[in-house]
C-alpha cells in the first residue's frame, strides 16, 4: 500500500486546498480527491482533516469549472481521454448529510457529478466506527436522501457494512462486509454497484481479492498520488482535500498508516 509521502516525493502539499500547486500533475493521470465532512466541524471532533468547510469546497468547485475541468461517471476513472483533457474524480467517504447538505448544491450549480461511499447498514444513523476511535460521530444520509443525491446525477459505491479493519477481522467476516453491502445497496436503490473504498485504507491482497470476488469493478484506497491507465484498478489511489492540519500523526494513524 502506498504511504502518505507520495507527494513529499513530487514536492507537492500532502493535501489538496486550490488547484495552483496541482494544476501540472493533474495533466498527467487521473486526479481522485477524497472529502469525507463538507461543513462546520463537529462538536468534540479530534481529526480536524476530515472537515472542509462549505466555502471552501464551494470555492475549489468554482475553480474546477473556471480551469475547464470536467467529472465523468466514475466508470470512467481509468479510461484514457483525449490529449488535453481535464477531469477530476470527486468521491466522499462514508455518506455524511452534511455532503448532501452542504456540497450536493455545489455539484448541482456546476453540473459535476460525486460518488459516494456508503456504510450500507448505518444508513439513517451516525458514524459509530468513529465513536469507537474516541472520535465525534456525525449523522449519515438515509436512504431518501441517498435517492435524491443519485436523482442529481450522483453517484454511490459500497464501503462495507459497519465500516470494520478489514484485514484486522476473520476473512468470512471481511467477505460479509464486502459482498452483503454490495447487494444491500443495489436492494435498496435498484442499481448496480461497482466501485468500493476500503475503509481506514486497510486493505491488503487477502481483502483486494475478496473485493474482486464479490464483483467490484474499482476499489479507492488512501495511497497518494494519480492514477494512470493500467493502474490497478483494485488499489485506486487518491488525494486528500481539506485544510492543512497540525496533527498529521493523529490523521494518518486514524487512515491507516503509522498502525
């Protein structure tokens, strides 16, 4: 797995505010920023990195549009394009309302589209993984709204049930996790589900390949960095939007690096 000094190597931000120091390397591959919060921070919330502000995200939605950018159906994420093309992938962890809330106007004003990635079985409820990392848990879309956020041309992918370590709980369970989401949510919503993130970014080959198994086309990890065609599709690699942070220990710890 990628560590989180993919950009130190580049000599880039480990993390994505405005397009300026971006703007070259985003030629080059298929740009992924990863959002989890759009909003205010919640009250006794430790991991500061996961909030970007409404103005902020606003603000770098406008940019895109401004430079041209454009955001394809996540189908697309490792496709080549044409000489020339920008595009950029916008995907948001967990399924929080204020993303739906807060950036699903954003989206709509500018005509982009998100996927994002639901905990298929805390839909309607709060974010207990983080309650269990000493962390603020902050109210999950239900599955209305999560039909509304698809009826303005959004997209949703799976990622899991409960939100687990994958590689830390027994292998039938991991399969549960994967497969049971999977269809859970194309239950719910009547459509197929083909892209995944392996929450915290804990993955290794044993979960890669269940992942593969249950009949996902792409899954997101929190390696850093672009992704190219012919990347493996599996172990998508992505950059983390939001305002810098002085707890890098504690962000990269709560991700999955520094374990």
């Amino acid at each position: 797995m990628e560590g989180p000094n993919e950009l130190n190597r580049m000599a880039l931000p480990h993390y994505y505010s405005s397009l300026g120091p971006f703007r070259e390397l985003f030629r080059t591959g298929r740009p992924l920023l990863t959002y989890h919060h759009v909003g205010p921070r919640l009250s006794g919330a430790h991991i500061k990195g996961l909030y970007v502000s409404a103005k902020l995200f606003a603000r770098q939605a406008a940019e895109f549009k401004d430079e041209g950018f454009s955001t394809p159906g996540f189908d697309n994420v490792l496709a080549k394009g044409p000489a020339g093309e920008r595009v950029v992938f916008l995907t948001f962890d967990d399924g929080f309302c204020d993303v739906f809330e807060n950036a699903m106007p954003v989206l709509q004003r500018h005509q982009f589209r998100a996927i994002e990635f639901l905990v298929a079985d805390l839909l309607g409820k709060t974010s207990e993984w983080q309650r269990r990392d000493d962390d603020a848990a902050g109210p999950l879309m239900d599955a209305a709204q999560v039909k509304d956020w698809l009826a303005a041309g959004n997209e949703i992918g799976s990622h899991t049930l409960s939100h687990p370590h994958l590689t830390q709980i027994p292998i039938a369970q991991a399969r549960e996790e994967i497969a049971a989401s999977k269809k859970k949510l194309e239950d719910l919503f009547g459509r197929s589900v083909a892209h995944f993130c392996y929450p915290y970014g804990d993955w290794n080959a044993v979960v890669r390949d269940l992942v593969q198994e249950a009949g996902y086309r792409t899954a997101c990890t929190v390696g850093t960095g672009l992704n190219e065609p012919g990347a493996d599709p599996l172990a998508l690699k992505r950059i983390t939007a939001r305002y810098p942070t002085r707890n890098w220990k504690a962000f990269w710890r709560w991700v999955g690096f520094g374990r």
